[in-house]
C-alpha cells in the first residue's frame, strides 16, 4: 500500500508516518525505479503498536526501546519498562488528586464569599492568600 492509504487504515496522518520514519521508530522502504513505496502488513502493525503505546503514555524513546525488544525473547525487559510506567502513571495520578482537592477547596471559598471582596481563588492564584 501507499503512504496515504497506510496512514488512512492506521488512521493517522501522513505526516505521522514519515515522523516515525525520521525518530527511527519505522523504514522507509525502498522506492523501486520509477515506483512510488510500498508499505505491507508489517509497517501498519508497527504503526498501531506505536499508536497504542503511546495511548498507554509511553514516550517515543520508551516505544523505541520497547521496539527493540519485539522478538519475544524480552518478555523481562518488557515487564520491567511497563512497571517503570505504572509507577509513573501512579505518581501522575496522585498529582492529579492533589490538584482535584486544592481547585474544589478553592471553589468551595468562592461560593462561600457573598460581600464585594477580592476572588479567593484569583488571590490564592496569586499568591496573596
């Protein structure tokens, strides 16, 4: 298939594909004399795996060496980057319930001042708080 009609059925861009190609992550195949590149059931597999990687929060760098590690035989290395993951989706997770609990603690303040005074939330922001 062409680039355009592989990027149509990943459902990506085309643009996507040939960033893969310059990081490394995908070949650029060969152009026969004449031809236009051709691409197989290969290069989309290795699209949706880069795809569904990066759905999971892995970084390119990460997906490039979790590429690396794709002939079966790595399964530990493997395990072992997903568990760096989880912990770093983890520690993501905590942030994001400190967040959750500081902005409702804020909202909370505004709705509770009804006299023509300064926002809590705006002062807070600002540091005046």
């Amino acid at each position: 298939m062409t680039i355009g009609a592989l990027a149509t059925e990943a459902q990506v861009n085309v643009e996507t594909i040939r960033f893969y190609q310059r990081k490394g992550l995908m070949h650029d195949p060969n152009r026969p004399l004449g031809s236009v590149r051709r691409y197989g059931a290969a290069d989309l597999g290795r699209v949706r795996f880069i795809k569904s990687a990066q759905r999971l929060s892995f970084s390119l760098d990460e997906i490039s060496q979790l590429l690396k590690l794709e002939d079966g035989t790595h399964c530990n290395e493997a395990r072992e980057q997903a568990q760096h993951k989880l912990i770093d989706v983890r520690a993501k997770l905590a942030d994001l319930q400190r967040i959750e609990t500081a902005l409702a603690n804020l909202i909370d303040r505004c709705c509770a001042v009804r006299a023509n005074i300064r926002c809590p939330l705006i002062a807070t922001l600002q540091g005046a708080d």
